[in-house]
C-alpha cells in the first residue's frame, strides 16, 4: 500500500471543488428527476403542438422515430 501525504489546505481546496462539482451534478439532475404524470403530453397535445394528424403521429411512432418533449 502507498500512502501519499499532502497539505491540510490542499486537501481543503480538493474538497471544496468536490463538493462544488457533486452539487453541479445534484443541480443537473434535479432538472431531470421529475417524470410525474402531469409533465407528460397526451396524443392530442403533441399532434396540436406539431401541428400533425393522429395518424401521423402513429406513422411516425411505426417507423421508429423519436418525438420527445423537452
């Protein structure tokens, strides 16, 4: 086993940008976490809101292309 020493203010200072960078990844995913049900779009909404019929909603569903709402 190695053991490796370094200075109490160097450790703080890795500490401190550890911490800043699990909070930046908390912050980004916390825009992400929630997929509760009144996010989510029904059939009529998306067809309104790309301005396309049931049908072609269900065409592009069939051949496999993706339509997500952000």
């Amino acid at each position: 086993m190695e053991v490796i020493n370094i200075e109490a203010q160097t450790f703080e200072a890795m500490m401190n940008r550890f911490e800043a960078f699990c909070d930046r990844v908390e912050s980004l995913c916390g825009d992400h976490r929630d997929k509760s049900l009144h996010r989510w779009l029904d059939n009529q909404d998306v067809c309104r809101i790309l301005n396309i019929s049931k049908r072609t909603l269900q065409t592009y569903r069939d051949c496999c292309l993706s339509i997500r709402a952000y």
